[in-house]
C-alpha cells in the first residue's frame, strides 16, 4: 500500500497565526489516523519570487511539487476584508490552471466573527473547485476567540471548535481513505 501524499498551506502573513495554529492542531489529528503532511506556510517562502511568480525559485518550487504530488490538500486562512489572505491568494495563483485536478481538498478558515463565516463557501471553496479540485470537502470555520496557544506550545480548540474541525477531520481522512485503511509511517 503506498501512503497517501498529503499537504497543508496556511495562508496567514502572521508570525503568531491562529490559522497556522489550527493547521497544526488538524496535522496532528491526521498523525493520529496514521497520515503525515508537509506543512507550507506562506509567510516562510521568498516574498520576491512569490510576487514576481518565479516558480523556478528553489523554495516555491519545492512547495509547488509538494501540491502536485498530494493526494490531499489542507488550505487554511484567515478572513480578511470578507475573503481569504492574498498571501495564499498570491500562492494559489502559482498553481497551474488545473492545480488541484484529483486531489481531495480541506478548506479552514479563521476569522474573528462568525459574520465572516461564509467566506469559506463564497469566497474560498470557488477557487479551489476553478482549480479543479476532485472533492471540496465542507470543511470548518474556526473563530479566532475559540483557539488558545497551550502552555506547552500545541494549541487548544474551545469544545465546539473542536468537534467542527473532527468531523472535518473524519470526512476528510474517509475522503481519502475510503476503505477505512490506516496508513502508518
């Protein structure tokens, strides 16, 4: 059985970012099903090739190959101005026209009120499924209140939080593995 190639992008400019905390809380959820992934934040790529779209840049290279090598794709942003960051905007449009062609994609979104909740389905999920994403899963949308980095580093999720993004989680991994295999290592 070979593993399933999966990748998570956090889109957020910020150096403590709530999404990239949630991203990191959902790759150990995915750890716990037996399923690794390269974790992309935008921010730590070169700011110049990224604007310029100079893809043969060794490190926007790297993190393109890993989307087209994934089976699964992570994508989590915060809301800004009642859409997703243009920093993911500006890695998004890296991706060649069919980008995300058979993958199964999990869209997060973080924002600070739950009247920026639709951006996830108005705002997001176009752009993945125009980039020809096989599955644009529901995904979760988290506010920002509701994530707390932990004393020991990982972040916690209030309770309802929490029980958004498992049963994200759990339909992204049956997604991905709809035989119910576990993939290890």
């Amino acid at each position: 059985m070979t593993p399933t190639s999966l990748v998570a992008i956090s889109g957020s400019p910020s150096a403590r970012s709530r999404t990239a905390l949630l991203t990191a809380h959902v790759l150990d959820r995915l750890a716990g099903a037996g399923l690794t992934a390269e974790h992309v934040r935008v921010r730590e790529l070169p700011p110049a090739p990224l604007l310029a779209v100079r893809t043969e840049e060794p490190a926007l290279r790297r993190a393109l190959d890993a989307v087209a090598a994934a089976d699964g794709v992570v994508i989590a942003s915060p809301v800004y101005q009642t859409a997703y960051s243009g920093l993911l905007k500006a890695f998004l449009d890296l991706l060649p026209q069919a980008g995300l062609a058979g993958k199964t994609v999990l869209p997060l979104m973080t924002g600070g009120t739950l009247a920026h909740a639709l951006a996830l389905d108005y705002a997001l999920r176009p752009v993945l499924s125009a980039l020809g994403a096989r599955q644009v899963l529901r995904g979760a949308f988290v506010l920002d209140q509701s994530i707390t980095r932990g004393d020991d580093g990982p972040p916690r999720l209030a309770p309802d939080a929490e029980d958004r993004l498992a049963r994200a989680v759990e339909e992204f991994t049956t997604a991905l593995l709809p035989d119910g295999r576990v993939v290890v290592g």
